[in-house]
C-alpha cells in the first residue's frame, strides 16, 4: 500500500495506474475504520483494479455546535485496517492541503436537503458534496463506493453526479450492523456504555415498523415506532418515511424504493439509521 | 470537423483522441462566432491537439428580463467558421440534453460575485460556472480558453477550477476589436446603428482613464471617465476600478495587476469591455 499526504503525489499514482489500463476504484472516509468501510473495500476490489481510500475530517461538514473536534480520529490503526484489507493508495491530506485559502465556489445542494439530515444539518451536505466533488476531481475515480447509512449522502452524490455530468458510478454498500444490530459508526465509540446498550433499539424499532407499513399500516407503523424512539434515553431528532432516492413524502403506499430512517442524539453522539427496500 | 449533438458521442470521440495521447483544447462558446471565438480557437490549436468548441446558449446564465431570447443564433454560420477555423469537434447540444430535468445541485460562487457584472446580474455566475463545470466534465480537458472581455468570468473559472481541484489549464485570451475600438461581441448585432456608431466611445474613455490612472491620478480618471459615459446615449451599469484576478477595491497605486471595467445598456442590448494592465 502506498501512502500519500499531497495531491500531487496523488495524481502521479493514479496517472501511473492509469496509463497502465487500470480502473480506479474510489472509497472517501472520514477513517476510524470499522467494517461498514472494510465491506465498501471490498466492493471496490470486487469491481476496479486500484483502490484508493481517502480519510479526512472534513470540517466543512460540520456545523458549528457538531461534533469535529471530538470525531475520533486513529490514523495508525486505520493505515493497518487499510493495508490488511487491500487498500493500494491510501490518501490522507492535511486540512491546509484541502483547502489552502477560503473557498471562493462551493456546491449548493438545491432539492432533498430540507429534510431528515438535511433539515437538522444545515449546510451539512452542500460541505459534503464540495468535498467529494474536490477529491472525485483529485482521484478521478471509475467508480466510488459509499455506504447505505448515510443514504441522504447516496441521494445527494448522486444527484450531484448527474447535474454535473461525471462520468463516475456510484456503488452503495448494505449498511453493517453490530452483532446486536446496531449500524456500524466510527462515532458509536463516543456513546457512553449505558447509551450503548440501548442504541440497538433504534434497528429494532424501525424494523418492527417496517414490517407493519410493507402490511399496509403506515400510520400505526409511524406512531408506534415513534412512541418507542421517545421513550429511549436519546433526544429524537427525526423519523421519516420516504421515496428513495427522490426523498419525496411517503405514506407507504409508494411503488419503488422506500426509507424509513430516523436519528437520535445522545449526549455527545448523534446516530442515523435506517431500511430502504422496494415494493 | 466532427459534428456532435450527444453527450454520449462527444465523450466516445473525446475517448479515441485521448488514447492516441492526444491533449485536448476546450473552446466553450455560446455562438454567434466572431473574431474573438476564433482566436481562441488559434490559441487551442497552438496549445493542444485536438480542439472541441462546444456552442450552447446557456438559459441558466441569463436573469429574468435579460436577452436569453434575443442572443443571436446562427448555427449554419457558425459551422463553417468552425470548420474553417480548424476546430475538431463542435458540440452543439440542445436544452434537453444539457439539462434533461431540473437541477439539483448547482455551482455557488462565494466571492467576487457582488461587484461589477456580478452586482448587475445576480445568479449569472452561478450559471456560468454550472455549465462551465458540466461542459468540463463531459469534454475532460486538458486546457480551456476563455477571452477577457468577459474578465469577471475568467476570475471566477480561474477560482473554481482552484477551488474544485481541477486538473484543467486556464488561458485567457486578450480582447479582439474592431477596426474602430469596440469590443468584439456576439450582441453587437443587436445595436441600433446609432447605438453601433457610438459604442467604440467605450473603448476611448476606458483608454484615456487607464492613461490617467497609470500616471498617478485615479481620482480625476474615474470622475472624467465617469461623467463621459453618463453623456453617451446608452444607460451606465458600472464603472469600476479593481485588482485583479481578486476583483478588490483599488484606488490604482496597487501592485500587480488592475483592472478598468466598464458595462452600459442600450436599448436591447448590454455591453461590457475592460482594460487589465500590471503596474
């Protein structure tokens, strides 16, 4: 695995790989690896010749009051899961790197950011979209790889790829779950222990609701699964139920892709979750 | 001359020349061809191997009342003085396949949009540098070539294109005039004769300013300058003294480069021109 920290280095590579017919497969992170990362890996093996993973915090994402300084951060542990998993280029630029000066021109995401993450994350995916516009444009990838927990993003990078006319394909990954059935998050470190034993309810609770709105019962489904994600110790930020990846209301009647998704805020973590599936 | 409407067609014949390791000259124009597009066409040739001009009269770059339905239109023409020019690939696409369905996501110029034709024709940016950044991804340049007459256009590209990350060369082309000092434009067809008569007028106080101004006296420059384009016929948009390519205040003792940019309304038809020189 080679190990780069300066785009240009990073261009060389991939120019090199490139010239010799391979095709880049791409897979940006914030690192903290945990097996949600491992499995997108995995996919990009599966489907290009060259892997390249980023890790960068990317602090245009997070709002102000959000958690940036406290996203746990492992840059030795995550080179090791990186190598032993088959990653070829790991990119890890530093924030002056990123973003030399101000940013002059951004991505403004204009439709599907007014709700679930969107709504409570103002910002937060026109923070996305620029830098994984910025590092599409550094890595030049044949395909990325990004994963179904953050389906919003999914919604919103594609999109993104269509409007501008990049010739890139998007893979999205199976959430992973814990044992217990939580998803996988590098923040999940962050929940305190009592927290942590109760966040599994939140799967539990969507895919009890899940069951009932794929019967008919939508408005049972919502109200029940609610009620459940107030009673938890965590403050509930939303429950949604919508087409995917349109993010249009649903009453669970919708031909097509379905999410229900919800997210809650423990103390110092928030936690999204959620099921997509097609009726 | 290849002659392409399609996406799909120019990225196929984008893909042949790149693997004959030919380097690509983008000439993004919206049409009318004149003297001014054909030297940037000269410019890309010397530059680059393959030279694709696209024409594309862009609905996102024009305001409401502004003269998106009178911007002259003349493709046969065009055409051949491609053709004659030496241009490879001319992509003329239509509406639909620049912008199948309503945009989701969208270029957000953050800076130096609030002075000069930015302050005149709010969002105009943001719509350039969308297609801008459209027609880059499906040609993958590796240069562009843009006339300064549209000065502010040049600087905002220059910062996405930094911004972004992208792996494009900039160059920007000195004005081309007529024999009489007017700027060449495609809108100039839109002038009254009176209005045609008097508009190299522009040119000649611009010039006469710039004297003024590099000889220590800015403030008598933009007040003589000032009081003679409020005589002409046509309506004052701006008059405006700037470093550049950052577009901040100059009172003309700036080192480095500086620009006099001028824009007046005629009757159907807004005319900008401008003088950059380093000092």
């Amino acid at each position: 695995m080679k190990q780069v920290s300066k785009i240009k280095e990073l261009r060389s590579l991939i120019q090199d790989a490139k010239q010799d017919g391979k095709r880049i497969g791409f897979v940006p992170t914030m690192g903290y690896l945990h097996e949600g990362h491992l499995a997108l890996v995995n996919e990009a093996r599966k489907n290009t010749d060259v892997v390249v993973m980023s890790i960068f915090v990317n602090p245009l994402q997070f709002g102000e009051g959000e958690d940036f300084e406290t996203y746990p951060r492992s840059e030795e542990r995550d080179r090791e899961m990186a190598e032993g998993k088959g990653v070829d280029i790991l990119f890890l630029p530093d924030a002056e790197e990123m973003y030399p000066r101000p940013m002059r021109s951004a991505v403004n995401i204009l439709q599907g950011t007014d709700v679930m993450c969107g709504a409570s994350r103002p910002g937060h995916f026109n923070g996305v979209a620029t830098v994984v516009l910025k590092l599409f444009n550094m890595v030049d990838p044949d395909a990325a790889f990004f994963g179904q927990k953050d389906a919003q993003q999914v919604a919103v990078i594609e999109n993104m790829i269509k409007d501008f006319n990049m010739n890139i394909k998007i893979f999205p990954a199976p959430i992973v779950r814990e044992k217990d059935g939580l998803a996988m998050s590098s923040r999940n470190i962050n929940l305190s222990p009592a927290e942590r034993k109760e966040a599994p309810e939140i799967y539990k609770i969507l895919q009890q609701a899940a069951a009932l709105i794929r019967n008919g019962k939508a408005d049972t489904a919502m109200k029940e699964a609610s009620e459940k994600l107030y009673a938890l110790k965590a403050e509930v930020d939303y429950l949604e139920l919508r087409t995917f990846p349109d993010l249009g209301k649903s009453d669970g009647t919708d031909v097509g892709k379905i999410i229900l998704a919800a997210a809650v805020k423990y103390e110092k973590v928030r936690l999204i979750d959620n099921i997509i599936w097609e009726q």
